[in-house]
C-alpha cells in the first residue's frame, strides 16, 4: 500500500512542477530547481506500441524490456552469452599461398584485379553447414494478460474501462522501470529490475484495493523452446520452466543451452500453474513475478555456469525467492557506479515533458539538458550492459528482439565494439573494461592461427580482422570488400593501452604487455614494402567498408594495401609496445626494431583539396558522404592529431569532414561529435549532436531512420547501441579531454551549455575532475589524485588568472599550463578569474 501512496504523492509533485513551469515561463523567469533531478529519468504517459518505446534494464548478464502494457504486458527477456553456432575452423590453406599474388597486384595498381583474387582464395573456409559463426538471440518473450475488476453492473466483459494517469518510467539512478495507472477507481503499480547482486528478473505487482490482481503469466519463444513446469514443495505452488537448445551450426552437435525459470509469490489470491497456462493469480493484492536464466556457456575470465547451468539458474531462484525485498540491495549495488559522476547543464521548461516529447521538441528548439539525460542514459546503458566476469555489450549491448539479430549483434571490430567502450574510463567505470580485457586474450589463439593459415608461416604475433563472436572468430569477413580489414586486434590494443592510461596500473600492463606485443609481432612480420616510395604499409587490407575507383574503371573496390586508418593505428600500437618496454624495463632489441619501422611508416597526406586522404593514393571515393570516417582515428579516439600540435592535419580534418557532411548512421554522428569535440568546435559538435538525437521514427509512415528511438536507442537503423556510447563519449569530450598529455577543461563547450557542473568524470594519469562553469568560463575545479604524480592542466579559455590551493596553501598561475605535484588522494581546488 505505502507504494501506491508513494506514486500518488509522486504524481501530485509532478503535475505541480508542470504548474509552476507553466507559469513561471509566463512571468519569463525558470523556477529555482536543480535541472539535474529532471536528466536521471525517462517517462511516458502511454504504453509502448514499437520496442524501440519499451525500457530496458539489465544487470550485465541478464535484461529485460516491458512495454508497460495495460491489458497485456508484453516483456522480452535476454542474456548476454545466449548464442547459437559453436567455436570452429575457418582456415583456408588457399590464402596464404595467394598473397605473394594479391600483393603483386596492388603493387601494380591492380586493386580489382586483386579483390576478385581475394574473393576465390582469400576468405574464411567455412564448415559445409556454414552456420557455426551463430547469432546473439533473445531469451525469451514474458506476457503477463491482466483481467480487471467491474465495479459498475453496467460494464461487461468486451467494454473497455477507461484508464486514467497512465504512466511509465525508467528511473536510471536506481535501475528499475515502473508502470502505474488507475482502472475503475483503482491505483495499480508494476516495477521491473534485474538485481544486480541477486543476479535476478523481479516484476512487482501491487494495487491499491484488495483482490483487485489477477493475471496470467507466460513464457514463450519463437523457436527452440519447451515450456514445462516442477512441481512445489509444500505451499509451494511451482516453478514454470523454458528451455531449449540452440543451432550449432554443424550437424549431430548441440548447441548452447539455456533454462528459464520463473516462480511467484503472492500476498493474497490464489495461486495455479501449469505448462499450458503459464502461472495464473486470481484475487491478489500484491506479487512478486521472479525470474532466473541461465545459458550452459563458460570460458575464461567468465563467471558463466556452463555445464552446471541449471543448478546455479535453481539456485539463483531459490536464493531471491527466500526473500523478495530485494530492491533496496538491488539500488545500492547499482549506484556504486551510476553515482559516481553527475552533469548538470541548463534547464529549460522542455526538461519536465514525457522523454518522446523532449526528442520532438528538441529539434525544434534548444534544450540543453537533454544531453545530460542522454550522457546519463549512456552510462546507465554501460552498466547495465556488462559487468565483472560477463561479455563486453555487443551491437545490441545485451538488449535483442528476436532470434535473428542485426548483424548477428556481434562484435564488430572496425568501430563497433570499441565505441561501445568510449565513455567507460571518464565515466569512472573502469572495472568493467574486464569483459573486453578477456575476450581480447580468448581471441589470441585463434589469432595466432588465423596468422599463420592466411598469412604464412613467417607470420609471427596474433590478427583480428573486423567482425568477432563468442565463439573467438579471428579470420577475414566473407567478403573482402568489407571483411579484409586486418587490424581491428590493433584497435582493441589501443583500448587496453587506455585502460592502462588512466589506471596507471603496473600490473594490468604486466598483463596486456603479451596482447600487446603478439599484435605488433603480426604486422611487423607481414607488413611489405610498397614500391614507389618503398613505404611499409599492410596489403591486403581496407579501409573499414568503404570503396574507392581507381583511375577510370567505374568498378568500386576496397581492398588496397596502406590505407591512413592501418597507418595510424600501427603508430600507435608500436608506440605504446615501446613505451611499455620502457616502464617495464624489458625487450628493448624488440622496441629498437619497433623504432626502426616506424621510421619507414607512410606519412599522412592532405589532398590537393585540402582533405586528408584516406588512402596511399588520392582515389576518389564511391561515396563522399560514406558513414565510415575511418581515416580520422588519428583525431579521435587515437591523439596523432589535435589543432595545437598538428594544426595542417587537424585543418585537413576540419576539411574532410564537411566534405563528408553532418548526416550518417546514427552511430556516425555521433563519431562526428567527437571529431568535432577534439577540433575544439563546440558548437558544430552540438550540431552533430542535434542531428544524432533526431527522430528515428516517422510520424506518418512510422519508417525508421537514422537518429534516435523514443526510448532513446540510437538508430542506424536499426537500433545499434553503439550509437549511443558514442553519442555520451561526445558529451564528455565537449567538456574534458586529457589525450594530449595535459587536463583541457571546456574544451568544446557549445554557447548554449553556458552554465553548469560536473562530477566525478576522470583524465588520464589517475586524476578525477570536478569543474563548475558560469557564462561559458570556468570558475572552479577540484583535482583529486587516485595516485601520485604531476598532472597539467591546460589555462581554460577565457581565463587569466588562476589560483591552487593545495592542504590549505596557495599559489598563483598566469602562464599557459598549471602543473602540479599531487601525493595520492590528494585535492587541489582551483579558482579561476
């Protein structure tokens, strides 16, 4: 009961802010509220009608969406490791044997005579089912049919009774979504979370009159799934059950298993279950719908259950079922990370309105706060998409719809996966890089192989080409168009080396060091020499799905030896190998040849129209407006490039990227934020950010676009949550960057973003930031050392002066950089005039 009355006291607090906006925006003023309460928050006054309008929670392992509806409640259920297909052998003894040729053939300018070369030897051998690479797959499909009771005598059974203060939300501070409305003069109330330290689904179920709660709950699924129930014990009623095996992909084994186990508590009511009903309540006041899965899934650096899946998914059941109070412990293990880091940007009146609404608005006016509800909504996405000893978040984080998911919603390793973790360390999520950590070292046998089978016996190190799965697929995409990317283990080192950045851990690079080196030990013995300005480069490889022309053939192709992308990326790797030889005193022969090498790397080149190219050769694309923007890494996320140490780069970028235009897929754009963020460019970033947060969904033809869902998943389309990551990434950098060596605070602040704060958010070298901001200018920060060291942070525009105080003595900066030496755990205040 004190539920109900707690949402009617919600309620009442809610229209009377709408009062108070309504006529403080009439007397030209803004009410004196912190707008950061309104940004933690997304909320609707009607069911959802897409599952781009459903909310979706997760622990790191499981998930679940409810569409909040009235009469039926329909709920898709996931977990992260469900996967069809099986680990196998790709390997193509064709391909090593004709890379002397496809190399000869780019060195002769035969790109498309190459290309079709790699179509018939080049590719993954695949078993003769062909299916074993799999897919992620939803868990199942959850439908909760409610009957209502009839007050008036009046009313039969086909008449609809109206419903009166309808509303949904996702509360992301504590993690649990609610659905609460009123039929017939009663208040009924439904909450949803996945207990993060329970590791369970709770579906709460409460009214405001006695027997008033009836329903019918289901489990279902599209295909490969039995529903059976067990028996209680004593009071008990039972346990209703879903299980199934999934499609290997190689005939005569099987494949993952899974077990869904659902059971209900009930205060009041009766109680009845069987496998052809599902679980049935009549008369209640008050339940508990409990949830359990689990998949037959295990690998190293995973806490998955494997074979002993059923027994932990019981177990897990029993536990939470023991005691259904879960939600306060469910809260707490959730704010340990949501709480670390707030923002807070300037309201407008647009704050208070239902979260579709805001999206609508938003494209007609400015709002700034919006994105502080979407940074928030991103890491609230990250945290709840994986955890310690779970799978990185995939295209679909852990969120899927069906049993065949875009793309496979697999790890694409070309942007996909490694936008996904953008916004991870300066959000201070940094334990929950381990899922990355250890896929990236269950994927180096397999590349160790895949090395050697499409490259040759002298082929040293580890590869990863552009697309993984669970199952530590390591060789090209089928097509080598798109699929002869070869350094996406490359990108993922850089993401090891950052983690390292901004933890300063000595040990973790003791551990990577290996993942490291194995991948700089590829290209260092594969990379050839191209023959017109005797330049290694790598051959064959692309530039991630894009195409180009060479000369007058009208025939697009993609594979190319050296293009920029390879270029920067190996810079990088071979810089931080060696850097890490330094600090860990070890290999320095390896790091002097590293040196060496990268002395005969391609330089990066403008264009004759003043873009910086994305090949050897100034080819012309296929497509201007490409969403790939893949030659300007080395601006973001890599730091090759930056307005002040390379400003003819950084201005060939600002070029390239008007020239490729402000529209793209949903997670293109919001790359470009970040481009934009990195050039300084506040205000264009904010544009890009505009454009990201654009309407998915037309109005008339209910089509999907690229932009934004209602629910606020960034649409490609369709919904990839990569987008989203990027998007949030973009909102820190436009507020702090510290990839140059030094803290830049307000680096790229829009004009509209004139006054706020922020908490929590971390740099590089082991320093958190708190900054507060008035009329575009800094006012104050407070530095916070995680461990010892000097750190520089970078005079903020507009700034003249600034003063540390430091354990309560002072100094005065005037020049270009304030350094200081901070002990560990140490607080500097800086003001700033």
């Amino acid at each position: 009961m004190y539920k109900i009355i707690a949402n009617t006291i919600m309620k009442t607090l809610f229209a009377f802010f709408l009062l108070l906006v309504t006529c403080n925006s009439v007397m030209g003023t803004i009410p004196a509220i912190p707008a950061d309460v309104y940004n933690h928050q997304l909320y609707y006054t009607a069911p959802a009608t897409i599952w781009e309008e459903t909310l979706p929670l997760g622990n790191g392992r499981l998930g679940m969406m409810p569409d909040g509806g009235v009469d039926r409640e329909h709920i898709v259920l996931n977990e992260i490791s469900l996967w069809s297909g099986m680990e196998a052998d790709y390997g193509n003894p064709d391909a090593s044997r004709s890379l002397p040729a496809i190399q000869q053939l780019l060195f002769e300018g035969k790109n498309k005579e190459a290309q079709e070369l790699m179509y018939s030897s080049f590719v993954p051998k695949k078993p003769e089912s062909g299916g074993t690479y799999g897919n992620y797959q939803m868990l199942a499909d959850l439908n909760i049919d409610f009957s209502f009771p009839h007050r008036r005598k009046t009313i039969s059974e086909n008449d609809a009774a109206p419903v009166t203060d309808y509303r949904r939300w996702l509360d992301l501070r504590d993690a649990v979504a609610y659905t609460s409305f009123t039929k017939e003069g009663i208040d009924y109330q439904r909450e949803y979370f996945t207990s993060r330290d329970k590791d369970v689904m709770i579906i709460h179920l409460t009214t405001s009159r006695r027997r008033a709660l009836s329903f019918s709950a289901q489990l279902s699924r599209p295909k490969q799934g039995a529903v059976s129930m067990l028996p209680g014990i004593g009071k008990e009623e039972g346990t209703l059950l879903l299980e199934g095996t999934l499609d290997s992909g190689k005939p005569g084994r099987e494949g993952m298993k899974y077990r869904v186990a659902m059971r209900l508590i009930s205060k009041g009511g009766k109680q009845n279950i069987s496998a052809e009903r599902g679980i049935t309540l009549t008369q209640g006041r008050e339940a508990w719908l409990v949830l359990s899965a689990t998949t037959s899934y295990a690998a190293s650096g995973t806490d998955f259950s494997g074979n002993r899946y059923k027994e932990v998914c019981d177990s897990l059941l029993n536990a939470a079922t023991q005691h259904v109070q879960i939600k306060e412990s469910h809260i707490a293990s959730h704010r340990t990370f949501y709480d670390r880091v707030s923002l807070t940007l300037p309201f407008t009146e647009d704050d208070v309105l239902p979260t579709n609404e805001r999206i609508t608005r938003f494209t007609e006016r400015e709002s700034p706060a919006l994105a502080a509800l979407y940074y928030n909504y991103g890491r609230y996405l990250f945290i709840s998409s994986t955890r310690p000893g779970s799978l990185p978040p995939n295209l679909q984080g852990l969120w899927a719809n069906g049993v065949e998911t875009p793309w496979n919603g697999d790890y694409h390793t070309n942007i996909n996966i490694q936008m996904n973790h953008w916004p991870l360390e300066q959000a201070g999520l940094s334990e929950l890089y381990q899922p990355l950590t250890a896929l990236v070292e269950r994927l180096i046998p397999s590349g160790e192989e895949t090395a050697r089978t499409f490259y040759g016996t002298h082929a040293q190190g580890w590869v990863l080409h552009m697309m993984t799965n669970i199952w530590n697929y390591t060789a090209p995409g089928e097509h080598p168009s798109w699929g002869a990317t070869n350094t996406g283990g490359a990108w993922l080192c850089a993401h090891l080396w950052e983690h390292y950045q901004y933890t300063q851990d000595i040990e973790f690079l003791k551990r990577i060091y290996p993942v490291l080196k194995g991948a700089s030990e590829f290209f260092y013995s594969t990379m050839v020499r191209e023959p017109k300005h005797g330049w290694l480069v790598t051959a064959p490889t692309s530039s991630p799905e894009n195409a180009f022309f060479v000369g007058n053939d009208p025939t697009p192709v993609s594979v190319c030896m050296g293009p920029t992308m390879d270029v920067q990326l190996l810079t990088e790797l071979y810089t931080n190998v060696i850097e890490a030889t330094s600090i860990l005193e070890c290999d320095a022969d390896y790091a002097a040849k590293l040196r060496e090498a990268l002395d005969k790397f391609p330089p990066m080149q403008i264009s004759k129209g003043g873009y910086l190219q994305e090949w050897l050769e100034d080819y012309k694309e296929q497509d201007v407006h490409h969403r790939h923007v893949s030659h300007l890494y080395g601006l973001h996320p890599g730091n090759l490039i930056s307005p002040d140490a390379t400003p003819e780069l950084a201005n060939a970028c600002r070029e390239t990227l008007n020239r490729r235009g402000d529209g793209g897929t949903g997670w293109s754009r919001a790359w470009k934020v970040n481009f934009w963020a990195r050039l300084g460019d506040g205000d264009r970033a904010w544009t890009l950010f505009k454009s990201l947060l654009y309407p998915a969904v037309d109005p008339q033809t209910k089509r999907h676009g690229s932009g934004t869902f209602p629910n606020l998943f960034c649409s490609h389309p369709p919904f990839q949550i990569d987008g989203n990551y990027g998007g949030t990434a973009g909102v820190g950098e436009m507020l702090l960057q510290s990839h140059e060596g030094f803290i830049h605070l307000l680096p790229a602040l829009p004009k509209s973003w004139h006054t706020g704060n922020f908490h929590g958010m971390k740099a590089r070298g082991g320093i958190s930031v708190d900054l507060e901001w008035k009329d575009g200018k800094a006012v104050k920060a407070i530095l916070t050392a995680t461990i010892p060291g000097i750190f520089h942070v970078k005079m903020p525009e507009g700034v003249i002066r600034a003063k540390a105080i430091i354990d309560g003595q002072s100094n005065n900066y005037t020049g270009k950089t304030i350094s200081l030496s901070l002990p560990e755990k140490t607080t500097c205040m800086l003001l700033f005039e």
